[in-house]
C-alpha cells in the first residue's frame, strides 16, 4: 500500500530523461539487494535515429545488469491509442523524445496496418529484452485502473516456489 501511495502522489520530471542513463545510475548507487520497479513504457531507446527497431534496445544493457543484482519488475504503461491508430485523416504528430514531426494520413488502411506492425514490432522487441534480462513484466493500460493488474501480477508472484 505504501508503494502505491506513493506511486500515485509522484510529480512527473520536468524534462524527459534518458532510462538508460537513468538505470546505471540507479545501479550504482544501490548498495544493497533491492526489488527496483521500472514505469515506463520502454518505447525510448528501441528504436535508432531511422525508426528501425535495435537489436537491443539502449536500456536494455544496464536493466540487464542491474537484475543480476536486484529483483526488478517492469511495469510498462501502454495506451492503447500507441498499438491502434484510429481513422482521424490527415494528423500531425510529434514525437516527445526526438522532436521529430512527422504528418499521417490516418484513413489510409496501409498507413494503420503500418502503425500497428511498427506497434507490435516494439512490444516484441521489449519482451525480447526484458526475457533475456529476467525481468518481469506487468503491462497497464490507461484505459482501466492500474490497481487491478498489480495486484494480480502480487497475487500470482506470491504463488511462485
């Protein structure tokens, strides 16, 4: 309960911050074992300056060491407006990370089956990359309470030998 407290009072940063740089430093400054909760959605550093999706993502090195160490549950908030681009026309959209602006016809049914390839390409690669570090993964999703899905994700974990 203290845990969701607190995770419901937190302010957003001010600027948006590099998870990769952020994990070291969380690693290095933990001096004993720890359970490590990373929210995020890990779209950052998935994909390299051309929009293809890495071999490994950025974060993937130093999440990968820091659960050597520690136990660490990924709790990644999904919309899913992210994986389903809806009928809207003609969008402009801005991508908060690169700053890059980019114009899409959204009625055109191969722009949205792209969309959601480029969607289902990502969460694959993440699940790849928090499979190979032994990372959980518990997904939320802004269209429900996230309540819900942790305390399911406590309950089952609780169950484990």
């Amino acid at each position: 309960m203290r845990f969701l407290r607190e995770l419901l009072g937190a302010e957003p940063a001010e600027r948006p911050s590099e998870l990769a740089e952020e994990l070291d430093e969380l690693g290095r400054s933990l001096k004993r074992r720890a359970v490590v909760f990373v929210i995020s959605d890990l779209l950052p550093g998935l994909r390299n300056d051309h929009g293809d999706v890495q071999t490994e993502p950025a974060w993937a090195r130093p999440l990968r060491l820091m659960a050597r160490r520690h136990e660490v549950i990924a709790l990644t908030v999904e919309d899913p407006r992210e994986s389903d681009l809806p009928d809207l026309g003609m969008l402009r959209m801005l991508d908060p990370v690169t700053g890059r602006r980019v114009t899409l016809d959204t009625s055109s049914r191969t722009v949205r089956s792209r969309y959601a390839a480029a969607a289902a390409q990502d969460h694959a690669a993440i699940d790849r990359a928090l499979g190979r570090a032994r990372v959980d993964r518990v997904r939320l999703s802004t269209e429900r309470p996230f309540g819900d899905d942790l305390a399911r994700y406590l309950r089952q974990r609780e169950r484990r030998p």
